[in-house]
C-alpha cells in the first residue's frame, strides 16, 4: 500500500526540469497494467460468453481482475507522482460526444437521436413505516437494480439500450435525446 500523504519535497516537485529521469520502472507498471487489461478482457469475454450480463459483472474472476487493474493505476499514480511530481489523471472516465479519438467504428456509434425514442418510469414512494433500516436515498439503490434488469430485458428482447439512469424528483434529461423542448397537450 501507498502513503497517500502529499510529499511536495524533493527533485520531483522542485521548480526545477527533472534532468534524465530512468523510465524504466514506469514503463514496468504500464506493461503490468496492459498485461492485466488483456487478462481481463480474455476473461470478461469467456465468462459473458457463459452468464448473463449481470452474473458477468459479479464473477469473481472478473472482480478479481478488475481490482487488479484497479491496484496497478493506484501504482501507476503513485510512480508517476514520486518520480515526475505530476498528479496523472489516467483513470477518469468521460466521454465527450464530439472527440471519439479512439472509436472502433460506426457499429458502436449511438443510433440517431431521430430513431430513438425516451421512456420513463415514475415511482411515488413514502418511508417504510415503522422502524427501519433504509432511507429514502436507498430507493435509488433499488431503482439501479431494477433498471439494470431491465436494461438486460431489453436488450435480450433486441433493443439498443443507448443510455440509462437513475433519477430523483424529475425525470432524467439525456442530451440529444427527447422532445426537443415540445411538451405534448
């Protein structure tokens, strides 16, 4: 494990250029880490080549993986933050709809918005009453769940499921998608 204190003291937070830095052990962490991303992958496709979508996801060879990967960016970070100085923000996921730099191809393109359509499904919950365990904010919880079961119904059933979520009070608003502004009588 990592001391995840911030040390700003020595060459690699100094003001100064670094001179020759020895890559080597940087670039070590970085072929684990692709090495481990190929396992996982290997591994996520024979075992949703076996389960379900939902059963995939909760394998423990796959949730093995995944913290695997998981460990080796923290020591990625760590590396490049001890030797370089720099606080490296390699693991963030975003996707910007106009910078598909690394798309695979059209086939995973979004469908366009004029062939989609938006559901919703609205619950009006109260507390459990009596004494309870749960909250209000764990109907969230169980609104993922049941939205990932039938994200899997769906796309069983055919559809191309292009985005999903979870909402409290309103309905979500999902860019690009919906009625344009135009509420119906």
């Amino acid at each position: 494990m990592s001391d995840h204190s911030h040390d700003t003291s020595g060459a690699a937070h100094a003001d100064e250029p670094l001179g020759p830095v020895d890559a080597a052990p940087l670039h070590a962490v970085v072929d684990a880490l692709a090495a481990a991303l190929h396992e996982y992958l290997g591994t996520a496709v024979g075992v949703r080549a076996e389960f379900g979508s939902h059963e995939a996801d909760e394998d423990p060879r796959v949730l093995a993986l995944e913290a695997r990967v998981g460990t080796l960016n923290a020591e990625l970070y760590d590396l490049v933050h001890e030797r370089l100085g720099l606080h490296a923000d390699l693991t963030s996921m975003a996707w910007d709809e106009t910078d598909h730099e690394h798309e695979v191809g059209h086939l995973d393109a979004p469908p366009p918005a004029d062939t989609t359509e938006v559901f919703h499904l609205g619950f009006v919950v109260g507390p459990p009453a009596g004494a309870s365990d749960v909250t209000m904010d764990s109907v969230l919880d169980l609104l993922d769940q049941g939205g990932e079961d039938l994200v899997v119904r769906l796309v069983d059933a055919g559809f191309d499921v292009v985005e999903w979520a979870t909402a409290r009070g309103e309905p979500a608003d999902f860019d690009g998608f919906g009625d344009d502004g135009e509420d119906e009588a």
